[in-house]
C-alpha cells in the first residue's frame, strides 16, 4: 500500500509538471542532479523493501506453493475446455512429422534400398538414381559442350528426374501418412488429457523438487529467469520420459492390433523414429512455457522467446 501510494504521488507530479526541452550539451544543475539521484534512491529503497516484505522465508512453504501453481496450470491447460487449443499445437505436431516421414521416403530410399522390399517400379528407380547422382553430375560435369547452358541443361534435367520420381513416390505414400498422422492425433491428444492429466501431482512435485527452484536463495512464487535453464532440462526430461512410458503401447495398439489398414514394415520402423518424439516433447514443452509465462508462473528469457519465434 506504501509504494502504490508513493507510486500515485509521484504520478501527480508528473502530470503537473511543465515539460522543457533543453539542448543536451548544456550542463545540468548540480543541486538538481542531487535532488534527483536522492529521489531515485529513495525510491529503489522502498522498491527493495517491498519486495522484502512480501517475499516468503520458508523455502519448504515455497516449494509447496510452487508445486501447487504448477499443477494447477498444467491441469487447466489439458482440460476438456482446452481441447480445441490442445488439437491446434498437434498440427504442428503432425506438420513435423509428416516431413520427417517424406524425408526417410525420399532421401533414405538408398539407404535402405538392400533391407526393403519395393512394391513400386518409382520406389526403386528412385534409390538407384540417388545412389548413383554424385557419379552421374560428376561424370556430366566432365563433359565437353558446346556452350555452358548445355551443360547445365543436362544437370537440371538429372535433378528434374530425381524430383519427379521423389514426388511420384510421395503421393502414392500420402494416404498411409494421412492416416499414421491421425494416428498420432488420436493417441497423444488421449494422453495429454487423460494419463498425464491424471500424474500431474506426482510430476509437478518431481520437476520443482528436481530443479530445486525453492533452494537458489532468490524466494519466490514463480520461477525466475535464471531458474528457468534448471527448470526447463528437468521439466523436459521428465515430460519425455512419461510420454514414452504413456503412449508406447497405445500407439503400437493402434498402429497394429486395432487398424483396420496394414501399415508397411518401413512405416512401422519410421513410427520408432527417435525424432518424432523429440518433435512431440519440444511442441508441447515450448507450448507449456509460453502459456505458464503467460499465467505469470514463469519468467523467460526474452533470447529464448525470440530464438523460438524464429524457429
């Protein structure tokens, strides 16, 4: 009360004020700089006192509180009411997926070209063309032509080729990905708002005892910026490690026993991808840290928000 007091004081006496422009060269009063440096520090005084005052003693009673906000959150983060806002971020999900999954169709098709079997002719000219294009461009490369646009003629059409054979390969791989998207839709939107719903206590508890964000000496309420790199390796590892353990079976289920369509073997192998789950932890966590900075939980570092605009 003390300092919205002294705050509305001084907001009155700069609404009274009478405003001079003066030219910056000009050498200020020294009485006025006196009188000035001697507001400024009365008033970081009494800034520093009322942060003392309401900031809390008992690391134990911090860490309950922290504890309780952040299972509080979270919980109205995955609630029914916020499924429509749930679903929008596993479309990023799915966008990440569907182009590491074009990825290993297109480029690792001559990886694995010895331990698959092709279903279609593309899908092995495809792997032939890519195993051989280095030798081909450098042996069109020591060519002689006639003029320089003939040789790069002959390197786009090469290139042309490789595309036109990765895009028929593609399209006849678009339903398959259409439906293992759908797939991951369904068993991650069940495991945000069910299992890991339902485990928030035990893993709110776990990530501010594990960060020991009540213990750095700087008491308070929220998680402060330079708590956040602590906060954030433990909340991560211990999302990841319960998404893994959550929807391993219910994926394999759904991928296997319960679809009504047979995935191919490299689809399967793909679902086991490490990356995807990277993706699914990092949309999901960046979306957990943007919506408790939002509530007021947690202070991040403006480096960190603008690194993950960017990206």
């Amino acid at each position: 009360m003390e300092l919205a007091a002294e705050a509305m004081r001084l907001r009155d006496e700069q609404l009274r004020a009478r405003v001079v422009y003066v030219d910056p060269q000009i050498e200020t009063n020294a009485e006025l700089d006196a009188i000035t440096a001697k507001v400024v520090a009365e008033l970081r005084e009494l800034q520093r006192v009322g942060m003392r005052a309401k900031t809390p003693e008992d690391p134990q009673q911090v860490e309950i509180e922290l504890i309780s906000s952040l299972r509080t959150l979270l919980e109205k983060m995955v609630s029914a009411r916020r499924e429509h806002f749930l679903r929008h971020k596993l479309e990023l999900i799915q966008r990440q997926v569907a182009k590491l999954f074009f990825s290993s169709e297109v480029k690792g098709a001559a990886e694995t070209a010895a331990d698959r079997t092709f279903q279609h002719p593309e899908e092995a000219f495809l792997a032939v063309i890519q195993k051989h294009a280095p030798s081909m461009r450098q042996q069109l490369g020591s060519f002689t032509y006639a003029e320089p646009a003939v040789k790069a003629g002959a390197l786009e059409r090469l290139e042309r080729i490789e595309k036109m054979l990765a895009a028929d390969v593609l399209a006849r791989s678009r339903p398959e990905l259409e439906r293992l998207l759908h797939v991951y839709r369904d068993v991650i939107l069940v495991y945000l708002m069910k299992d890991f719903r339902e485990s928030l206590g035990e893993f709110a508890w776990e990530v501010v005892r594990e960060s020991g964000a009540a213990r750095t000496g700087d008491l308070s309420y929220k998680i402060r910026e330079k708590q956040f790199p602590r906060f954030r390796a433990v909340f991560e590892e211990k999302f990841m490690a319960r998404l893994l353990q959550g929807i391993s079976e219910p994926l394999a289920r759904a991928l296997t026993e319960d679809s009504d369509y047979m995935f191919r073997g490299e689809t399967l192998a793909f679902a086991s991808d490490p990356r995807i789950y990277a993706e699914v932890c990092a949309v999901m966590c960046n979306t957990v840290y943007g919506y408790l900075h939002g509530e007021g939980y947690l202070d991040l570092p403006v480096s960190w928000q603008r690194e993950l605009y960017e990206d």
